[in-house]
C-alpha cells in the first residue's frame, strides 16, 4: 500500500467497497437457501478456503496484486465470513452441545478450508514447498 496520494485511498477504499458489496449480496443469498447456523457454518468455511488459497497463491508466486488483495480479501471475503453472526447464533443455540459443536465446527472446518486452500495453491502451482 506504500502510496500515500489521496487518490490512492480513495481506490482501496472503493475497490474494498466493491468487495465487500458483492461479498454481502452472496452472503444473504446463501442465507435465504440455507438459513442459521448451517448457512453461516458454510459462507465461513468457504471464505477461509477461497482466503487460504488467494493467500497462498499470493507466497507462493507473487502475482496477486494488491487490488485484488483489497477487492477479494478485505472487501469481499470479509464481508462473505462473519463472525458475529456465529457469535450471535451460537449464543441462540438450542442446547450447550449445539453451542459447543458450533463452535468447534466453525473452527475446526474453517482450519481445513485454510489448509486446503493452501493445498490447492501448491496443486496449481506445481507442488511448490515452503
């Protein structure tokens, strides 16, 4: 982000807008067809898979550039995952277990989506190692 021109932050603060406008759309889509704590479970493994991989796309070979990190990484997945609505949601749980369960699915799939993005970013890229 090394420019400090005001033009500069007026572009990442419309392309994370961008980002986070769409991502949102998607997220209440996935509400409608999939409502509470599976829908949120799902929008939240899915971010952290798209995250891991975009991420590790980005080490691994460096084309990411930095637009797309503020479109796709800070605006849109950011606004697609939401931690509050599994906060919320699992204080509204039926039972503890429900709670506990939630808990541990959130971050124990969003973990694996992680590493699974990571996984996918060395397929693609010809099983580079770290």
């Amino acid at each position: 982000m090394g420019s400090k021109h005001p033009l500069h932050t007026i572009e990442v603060l419309l392309l994370i807008g961008v980002g986070g406008f769409a991502g949102s759309n998607l997220r209440y889509f996935v509400s409608l067809v999939e409502p509470g704590l599976t829908g949120t479970l799902i929008a939240n493994v899915a971010g952290c898979f798209a995250l891991g991989f975009i991420l590790y796309e980005a080490i691994y070979m460096g084309y990411l550039a930095d637009q797309t990190h503020f479109v796709v990484g800070t605006g849109f997945l950011s606004s697609f995952t939401t931690y509050s609505t599994f906060a919320v949601q699992t204080t509204q749980a039926a039972s503890p277990l429900w709670m506990v369960g939630n808990v541990v699915a959130n971050y124990g799939l969003g973990f694996l989506g992680v590493m699974l993005g990571r996984s996918l970013a060395r397929f693609v890229n010809g099983g580079v190692s770290e």
